[in-house]
C-alpha cells in the first residue's frame, strides 16, 4: 500500500518538534536525552483544555503541528489515533479512589478515562466530522496504527491522520508497564502526490517475525526500545535524511511491517 | 462497499449463552436486568450480569489473561459452535491469513481494580499475581482472543467508547479489501466493573430501574456485560439464500462534547447516511432500526432527531438495551448480532420497559415483539468523545 507522506509532528525526549529533531534523527547532531517538553495545544479552548491530561495535551500538541507541516486542513481529514497506554495518569486516580472507602470518581476523570479521549477532544478542537478511531496493540500500536491508516487510504482514496502517543504510567503502574518517556508523533498522509508531499511510503504486512530497524544512536535506540509509539523513530530518521530506505517494524510474535520510504 | 458474508456468529450476555438463548428472551420478552449486586458496589441502580463468572476460569494455557473480561471472551468463542467455524476457516484461508479485530472499552480493568486494593502496604507494589499485558492493556482482549482461536493474522483492538465492536466491522472490511487478510474474526467484549458503574453514576447517567429507552420518564442507563463475535468473509458470487451479509458500515464524529450527544443528532445522522450509502441504498429499503436507544434524556432525544430526519415515522425502531443493559464497548456487536436474528427470525424485538412513550419523540418505537418478514436492517452504536458507528446489515440478492 503506496501513501503520500504530507506532514509530521514529533514530541519527545529531547525531540522538540520534527524540524529541531531532523538533524538528530538524521545523525548529523549529537542526541541528548532531555524530559519531553509538552506545550498545550491551543487547539482547546482554555476550559477545555484545563480538563485534559498530558496524554490528550501530546496527542493534540503532535497531530497540530503535523497539520501545519501539511498544510492540510484538520476538519475534512479523517484520523486513526493509536497508544498502547492511554492516560495513565488518569487510571491510576481513578483505581486508587476506587480502591479508598469514598468511590466517588469525577464526571470529568471518567469521561477522561475513554481509549478515544484524545480522538474526542481532537473532533472537538478541529470541527472535523470526518471518522475516527482509536487502536491498541500493546507493543505493535504504532505498526497497527500505521498499517490501519495505510488500508483506509488505499481503501477509501481519502487522507488519513496518524496520531501515535504514549504518556508513562505512574507507580505503581510503572513498574510493571515501565515507559521512560512521553513520546507523540503524527504523520498526515494522502492517497496521491500532492504539492506538499515530501516522500511516500510502500506498507506491506509481512508473516513472520523479524528483526526491527534499530537507531544508530543508543540514546534514541532505548527510547525507540521503551516506549511503544517511539517505534516509529527509524521511520522518521528516513524521512529526516531525505534518502531512499526500508525499514522494518514489530508487529507481534508472528508478523512484521516492511516500509519502503523514498522522497518524491 | 463490497459486501462481506457474515458465515458465523456467537453472542453471551445477561439473556443468555448462545444464539437460541437470546432469541428466546427476545421472543418471550424476557429482561436479563436486574438489580445491581455485582461484586462490593452500593449504587441503586440495574445491570445486566452474566452468570457463572466468578467460577469460571480461562483454558489453562491462558492462564495470565485470566480475568472476567477474558473469561467472557471465551464463553462467547465457545458459544454457538463459533471457535469450531473459526477452525474450519483457518484450515481454509491459513492461520496468517485471518485478521482479528476486537472492540471493548475497559478491557480488564476489574483485574487492575482489585489490584489496587492488595498493594503492599509499605511500598505500594502491585501483588505478584497481577499481569498487566494480559490483563489490563486494551489489546489484551485480542491478544487472548487470537491465541485461543491459533489465529496469527493482523491483530488489534478499538477502543472508541460504545461503538468500539461496530467500528471494527468497517476496519475488517478495509483490512480485507486492502488484502491483508483474507477473512475476519470480528466481535466485542466488556465486562462489568467499578470505573462504569461509579463512572456513570458519577454523570447522573445510571438508572434507579430497568433502563426504559423512549420512555417519557427514561433517567439513564442500565450498565450489562456481554461478548459477541462474527466471521467475516469475502461473499460467493452467489450468497446462498438467506445468508446475512455486511452491506454498508458508516462512521462519524460529532464534534460536540465528550460525553453528551450532539443536540440535533447530527454526527448520528452523517453516520447513518454513510453506512446507507456504501451499502447503496435508500432509506426506505431498511425494514428495521436497532437504536443506541441508551435512555439517558440526551442520547434517545438527539437519535430520535436523526432517525426521524432520515428515515421519517414509518420505519420500525427500538432498542433493545431494556433487555441485555448497555454492553458498552460490547454494545455494537450485540445489537448487530441481534439484528441478524431479527432477519433470520422474522421478528422485530420490541423495547422493554417503556411505559408510556415520551410524545417529544417521533420514531416508529416498537412497544411489542412484530412478526414481519425483514431483509435489511440498521443498526446504531454512538460513543463518548461523539464517536459515532451504523451498521447495514442484509439478506443477499
């Protein structure tokens, strides 16, 4: 499945946006490990927005500034959200006040607690009516993310958002699911060439496992390693270099991701 | 759309285990509600519980993804004959080459509840006992799914709130259309718990009595349990008569708030259209609609607008969330699996509940069961954050 890659968004540790993030991605500067800075999209009106977690803040904040880099408008373009985790914040309140003799949860931590919580204040923020949803495939999110937003765009000739992201879990969570960081990522993609398309990318679901495409840099390795929808870093370095490259992803014990990227 | 055979399906809720179960309860008109007792919650409201739970334990093998979401995965997959469908069709197609993708929106969260209840009082660790892969993560239920059925295919859950097991019907149809896969394990599951019995309550959502959708006095939901599960395939040039197949799948968002349905119905409205247009038809070729029909005063109020708009007062409408509850993340499947009862029975479930119709509601809303001869109908699953699913579903030729 060819797609027509538009626009990228990128939030994570050290990685402060696609464009400050290209030469570290492309090895042409020294990557340092810093705390993912989250800026609050001002997609969300101030009321809104005081409700959201980090989580829904890092989807929003990396699908923005992908639209922007597309120059494609966010009301008529449909999205596939993926995380592995959700708002771990947010489920481990909830758990700890239901375990507590007063269960009372809020309204607002409740409505928080949805899978598609992201993908709803996103509709909201953008007037975009266009489908939704909203995947988990534990470790293989970002793949399955990636290969649901390939079939709809081969399938229905429309563009497709991916908005990947992954916000640690508190303890006691953390320990037994460990994320080392906050990581969101978006990629804007369209059925055909269009002026803004800067390179495509040829999906193919392959059987059998196979070895992923590791970063070069050990710093960006272990983040690629520890965070699911850090997955997708050795696909972004290939856009970030701007050549020719195949890259491969985990998805699951059984399966893999082949992704032929090549500038246009 | 190219429309998708549905060759198999299974279903498991408060009315019942099985098919024939299921359809006997509607016939009969017999709830599966009931007041709530599950587990240590204290709130005066109604569920739908499915029985034997608690005493049930998934294949041994399986063992990590024990918990009451799983363990009612897998009633629903040895319901109906339907895991032994699933065999025959991996012989056929190859484990590789069927997908499976599942809706459920708690998953295993009842497991990560009681967790938090045992944590070590000095540290705050959670027991050793505790398998959060298995249990808690959203794939979890496709996870369990996929290795209990020996399925290696493409793999993944949607979690879009209550349209989560609609939706993955169009992801499956995509999925084959695309030709990653050749067939389809679709289906849902979401079991009870305390987030959405504490979390609805909490939104002044849950009902004090069996839910009552369309009723003038409706005052919310009444939370159930359930699992269902459909094998997708591609359609013979010729369907054999009577075969149920998936015509049209539409989707939405509403744009409009996080947890209270667009006034006017809109974002129900475009999908309703969407799925009537893939399926290439009109709404008059629609013989019956299975609503959301939740019976909050918001959802019945903004459907009912919607419905009317498109479908007008002739249509017959109900809801069948007086009999099974809000399956939630399960409710998509359910009530799509009972719209294709409703075709191979020739019955038209009638809401239960309901008193006395709200006057400010103008749908065709079916009080009593119907006997009629139907061949397409429509099915409704909307969820928070305005995410919106229909379903065309029909008898070919």
């Amino acid at each position: 499945m060819r797609v027509f890659v538009e626009g990228v968004g990128l939030l994570g540790p050290g990685l402060n946006g696609w464009q400050a993030s290209r030469p570290l991605l492309a090895g042409d500067a020294a990557y340092v490990e810093l705390p993912t800075v989250v800026t609050a999209s001002d997609l969300l009106p101030a009321a809104e927005r005081r409700r959201t977690g980090l989580a829904v803040k890092l989807a929003l904040a990396a699908g923005c500034a992908a639209f922007v880099h597309a120059g494609r408008d966010a009301a008529t373009t449909a999205t596939v959200f993926t995380s592995s985790s959700g708002d771990g914040e947010n489920l481990h309140q909830i758990c700890a006040t239901l375990a507590s003799p007063e269960r009372e949860i809020s309204p607002t931590r409740f409505h928080n607690s949805v899978h598609n919580a992201p993908a709803g204040y996103w509709s909201i923020a953008t007037r975009s009516h266009e489908p939704s949803t909203s995947l988990c495939c534990h470790d293989a999110s970002f793949a399955a993310g990636l290969l649901d937003a390939a079939a709809q765009i081969a399938v229905d000739g429309k563009p497709v958002a991916l908005i990947a992201y992954d916000q640690p879990y508190p303890e006691p969570l953390h320990t037994v699911r460990p994320l080392s960081a906050s990581f969101g990522m978006s990629l804007v993609m369209a059925p055909q060439a269009t002026g803004h398309a800067f390179a495509t990318l040829d999906i193919s679901f392959m059987p059998g496992n196979a070895s992923a495409t590791r970063m070069p840099d050990a710093g960006l390795d272990a983040v690629r390693a520890r965070v699911p929808a850090a997955r997708c870093l050795p696909l972004l370095a290939a856009l970030a270099r701007g050549v020719a490259a195949d890259v491969v992803l985990a998805y699951g014990e059984d399966n893999h991701l082949r992704v032929a990227i090549a500038p246009c | 759309m190219q429309p998708l055979a549905i060759s198999h399906f299974s279903i498991v809720n408060s009315l019942g285990a099985g098919a024939g179960s299921v359809a006997s309860a509607l016939r009969a008109r017999r709830s599966g509600l009931a007041a709530c007792d599950f587990e240590t919650v204290v709130l005066d409201t109604w569920i739908g519980q499915v029985a034997g739970l608690d005493g049930f334990r998934v294949r041994s093998d399986l063992g990590a993804y024990d918990c009451r979401n799983n363990r009612l995965a897998q009633l629903g997959l040895e319901a109906d004959g339907y895991a032994a469908a699933v065999s025959a069709a991996r012989e056929k197609y190859g484990a590789g080459r069927i997908g499976v993708f599942m809706g459920t929106s708690t998953s295993g969260i009842l497991q990560t509840e009681l967790a938090y209840r045992r944590r070590d009082p000095q540290s705050g660790a959670l027991p050793a006992d505790y398998h959060y892969a298995q249990t808690q993560n959203t794939f979890s239920l496709a996870d369990f799914v996929q290795r209990y059925l020996g399925l290696t295919g493409p793999a993944f859950v949607v979690s879009s709130a209550c349209s989560s097991s609609a939706k993955v019907f169009g992801h499956a149809a995509r999925m084959m259309a695309a030709g990653v896969c050749d067939a389809a394990v679709v289906g849902g599951v979401d079991s009870l718990c305390l987030t959405t019995l504490y979390g609805f309550n909490s939104l002044g959502l849950t009902s004090h009595a069996p839910c009552r959708p369309y009723d003038r006095e409706r005052d919310g939901i009444s939370i159930g349990e359930g699992a269902g599960f459909a094998l997708l395939e591609k359609t013979p040039a010729q369907p054999a008569d009577g075969a149920v197949l998936l015509l049209g799948v539409g989707e939405s968002c509403d744009a409009y708030h996080m947890s209270t349905p667009h006034p006017e119905g809109l974002g129900a409205k475009l999908a309703m259209q969407h799925a009537l247009d893939a399926a290439g038809l009109a709404p008059a070729d629609i013989d019956y609609i299975n609503l959301h029909g939740t019976a909050t005063k918001a959802n019945d109020a903004s459907e009912d607008k919607a419905v009317y708009e498109l479908f007008g007062a002739a249509t017959p409408v109900s809801s069948t969330k007086g009999s099974t509850g809000h399956l939630l993340g399960a409710a998509g499947i359910t009530e799509a699996i009972i719209a294709m009862l409703a075709i191979e029975q020739g019955l038209l479930p009638g809401g239960m509940h309901t008193q006395n119709l709200d006057p400010a509601l103008h749908c065709n809303y079916l009080l009593d069961n119907r006997d009629a001869c139907v061949r397409r109908v429509l099915s409704n699953s909307f969820g928070f954050g305005g995410s919106n699913c229909s379903l065309v579903l029909g008898v070919g030729g």
